[in-house]
C-alpha cells in the first residue's frame, strides 16, 4: 500500500512542474519596433532589470498578461494583454498577471 501512494505521489509532481513552470509566463522586450534589434527574454518576476536599452516592441505569447513598470520593484505599471509591435518606454521591473 505504501507503494502504491508513492507512485501516486510521484505522478502528481511530474503533472504539476509543467503547470507550475506555465505560470512564470515568457516576455521578450525588444530595442526597435516590429520585434528586431536587441532583446531581452523573461520568464518570472523581475523587480530590477538592468536593462540598456528603451523598449519599442513587447512579444507576450497569447492568453498571458504581464505588467511592465517604469520604476523598479514593480511600481508605475502598464498591463498589456497581447503582443505589441510598437510602444516605447522604459522598462525597469515586470511581473506575469494571470
């Protein structure tokens, strides 16, 4: 018997990892428009990005919403809720929103 709760254990945890990892989100920040030039890929929380350059294009994959802030530790926020070819700012901290 106590195999067999081991083994249900054991499937639990192997279903949840990719759940879990699905939930951290993926955003990738660009230096030009249309989604060229430098970018920068996250994939959690980041409350300070140390980023060079000024954002011109978001890629956020379809159903996810992330805030990007202009200040760090994740104050003064925008939520975008899909991808975008052109914006501009200044990109200091960002967080996934589900």
């Amino acid at each position: 018997m106590r195999g067999f709760h081991l083994a249900i254990l054991i499937c639990v945890a192997i279903t949840a990892v990719p759940a879990a990892a699905q939930r951290h989100g993926r955003l990738t920040l660009f230096s030009n428009n249309g989604f060229s030039g430098a970018r920068f890929t996250v994939t959690g929380q980041r409350n300070n990005l140390n980023l060079h350059f000024r954002v011109r294009s978001v890629r956020i994959a379809s159903g996810q919403r992330w805030q990007l802030c202009r200040q760090r530790n994740l104050r003064d926020c925008t939520t975008f809720r899909s991808s975008m070819r052109r914006t501009s700012m200044m990109v200091r901290s960002v967080r996934p929103r589900w």
